[in-house]
C-alpha cells in the first residue's frame, strides 16, 4: 500500500521485500522535517471522522514509534559489538570445540557487519540523506545477503553439531575446520545469488529518503518477497526446530548407552570426560542460539505476512502497528547482538575461558605498563648521567669560568 499518508504524497511503508527491518517505517514528525509538504494533515482525509482524542493517540503512537526507532539501534549496537568481538577472541582460545569454532567465530563478524550496516543506514536516514537508485540496491541487496547468511550460519552449525552427535568419532576426520570454511564460503555464494532479484526489484521512494520495491513489477516483488521472508525466517527456523528436537533425542539416547556400557566397567578416562564435556558445551550453545533466534525472528517474519494480506485503513490502528514494527526491529537487530551473553550464561567452559583471557589480558596490560615505568626511569637516570658528563671540569669541580666569584663577590673571567 501507499501508507497512511498515501494521498499526501509521503509513503511511509516498510519495504516488502525487506523482513529484517533494513529501512524502517518513517514517522509522521520525521516526514515533517525532511519534507516541508508533508505538515500534519489536520484537514486531510487521513483524520476523517476521527475525534480530537483519537488524533491526540495517533500522534502520541507516532512519536512514540519515531523515538524508538532513533534511539533503540543505538543501545543494540552498543550491546553487541564488543559481546561480537568478545565471541571471537574467545572462540580463537577454545580449541577443542574443533570446526565448531569456525562457524560461531564467522557468526560474529558477520552479526558485527549487519549491526555496522544497519546503523550506518540509519545515520543516513537521520540525516536526510538521498538515496541514489545504485546506493539503494546496492544497500538492499548486501543487507539482506548479510542478514540472511547469519541466520544460516546458525543452521550450517547445527547441522555440523547433529553430525557430531551422531558420527561422533568421525566428526573430526569428516568434518574438519578446513571443510567448514569451505561450506561456509559456499554458503555466502548462495545467499548472494538468492539475493540477486533485490538488485533489480529496488528503487528510491519517498523522493529519495527510502529504498522501496518497483511497483511496475508486481509479479517480481511478489516472489522475493515470499523468497526473502522464507530464506530469512521461516525456512531456517522450521530446519533449527527439526535437528536440535533431533539432537535432544540422540543426546539422550547416547547417554542412556553410555550409563549401560559404564556400569560395571569402571570409571571413564579423563580425556574421554573432557571429549564428552567439550561436545556438550558445544550442543549447548548451538540449542541456546538457535532457540532464541526462533524466538526473536519469528514475530518479524509474521508481521511482514500480516501486512501483505491486511491493509487496515484506520489511522490509529496504523499507528499502533506501526509501533509493533518498530519493536520487531529490535528484536530481529538483537538476535546479532546477544549471542555472547547467551554463550556466557549457558556455556561453563566459555564462561571460564572468557574470563582467562580477561584476566591474562589485564595481567598483560599492567606487566605493560611497569615496564614502560621503568624503561622511563632508566632513561631519565640515564639523561641525568649523561648530562654530568659532558659539563666542563671547572663546573663539576666547582671553579667559576667567566661567573662570579662567590667568595670575594666580584665578576671574574675574561672581559
């Protein structure tokens, strides 16, 4: 649809093709300031037959709506960059999770990029900055491709974990770290080729101040957008859904043999429990991730289906919507942001790793810093000496040359 200001010439919808929330819905009040024609249509047919209270809320939930948005990517952003690269430098020490590392530690870097990526979005929109129809598919295009390979690099984990599972002794000859970047590499591939109609379905709307769909290709806008919302949301969390309910039943059949097989036979090595803790802490993160992205892309993926096939008309309605949207935004940005504290607080093993490092970086830091203290002390003693040195003889024996003469208080020297 046009939007609630279709008739005043301001669209403010969301892109179709856009679920992750990329160019969010634009206020009544931001379409105000960036357009001096958009003022509030008091006498417009957008108000008709709306009472005073009824227009008060709508512009209430507007500003609302606008407030969140300006100001929530901020705090997120903040949130994940250093938990990302926490993640990764974590990640990089835990050698014995094997190719599990590879996907979680690529997971970080590319959370990290869509946070940069949508924050530097939104600064171009707070800003009123005008989209150029090569800046717009070329936005479109890399934010989609990037959101969407995130959430699969969750389902190439969970694969990689429900093989582990399974072929427990074969997972480190079959599926190696060399192996896993491979597929990844793969992966990247097919997500920008799935994202190729964005490239060709995208033009600059509201003047400029937004990335649309072209509306002289119904038939194109209506495939991506089915293909975008699946490939982002339902299809990798039916597929989380069905292998981590797989990877439950297998762990709990594994450990029922392993209960039967010990019982009687004496205790297990200690490289045996640390194999064993080392794939659970492994199961446990991957089970953690995927069942809050579920959780937290599901609501935006529901309401993007929701307004393909419902168009209210009632302006307060829309602006209430347009509130929920908002929130789904958030959700959907936070599931890049969280992951480390959801590593930390389900994962024992990360969590002490984590605060290793830490402490070695810290104990690094001060080590540091006491040299440079005492490198500045040697260097200042050293100055001093040098100093000392190179006076004259007469100085350092204390005789006047061309001075005055202390004990007989007259000007000596050569005149």
């Amino acid at each position: 649809g046009s939007g609630a200001w279709g008739d005043l010439g301001c669209k403010s919808e969301t892109s179709p093709g856009d679920p992750s929330g990329i160019f969010s819905q634009r206020g009544l009040s931001e379409l105000v300031r960036d357009k001096p024609n958009c003022a509030r249509p008091q006498g417009s047919t957008v108000f008709k037959g709306l009472d005073t209270e009824d227009k008060e809320e709508f512009y209430q939930l507007d500003s609302v709506a606008l407030a969140f948005k300006r100001y929530y990517l901020w705090a997120i952003v903040a949130l994940g960059l250093p938990g990302n690269v926490a993640s990764l430098l974590t990640f990089l020490h835990m050698r014995s999770l094997g190719s599990c590392v590879v996907y979680v530690g690529v997971l970080a870097v590319v959370d990290s990029l869509a946070l940069l990526e949508k924050l530097f979005l939104s600064l171009m929109q707070e800003h009123g900055e005008v989209f150029t129809p090569g800046a717009c598919k070329a936005l479109i295009f890399l934010a989609n491709a990037i959101m969407m390979y995130a959430n699969w690099i969750v389902v190439a984990l969970a694969t990689e974990r429900l093989f582990a599972v399974c072929r427990p002794l074969a997972v480190s000859v079959y599926w190696t770290r060399g192996r896993a970047l491979c597929g990844l590499g793969i992966l990247l591939v097919v997500m920008l080729v799935v994202c190729v109609p964005a490239i060709v379905a995208t033009v600059p709307t509201d003047g400029g101040f937004g990335c649309g769909m072209r509306p002289d290709l119904p038939d194109l806008v209506l495939a991506w957008h089915w293909a975008n919302v699946s490939l982002y949301g339902f299809l990798p969390c039916v597929l989380l859904l069905v292998i981590n309910i797989s990877i439950i039943t297998r762990l709990r059949q594994a450990r029922n043999k392993q209960q039967q097989l010990c019982h009687g036979h004496g205790p297990v090595s200690r490289r045996g429990k640390h194999q064993t803790e080392s794939q659970r802490q492994a199961n446990v993160i991957l089970l953690v991730a995927a069942f809050v992205l579920i959780i937290l892309t599901t609501p935006r993926c529901a309401l993007v289906l929701m307004r393909h096939f419902w168009h209210p008309e009632d302006p307060v309605l829309k602006a209430r919507l347009r509130v929920i949207r908002q929130v789904t935004f958030a959700l959907s940005d936070l599931n890049h942001a969280i992951n480390f504290f959801l590593y930390f607080v389900s994962a024992k093993h990360f969590r002490s790793r984590f605060l290793d490092l830490f402490r070695s970086t810290k104990s690094r830091l001060r080590r540091l810093s006491s040299r440079e203290t005492v490198h500045h002390k040697i260097s200042d003693s050293e100055s001093c000496r040098y100093m000392m040195a190179s006076r004259p003889d007469s100085i350092r024996s204390g005789r006047n040359v061309g001075g005055w003469d202390d004990s007989k208080n007259v000007r000596t020297g050569v005149v």
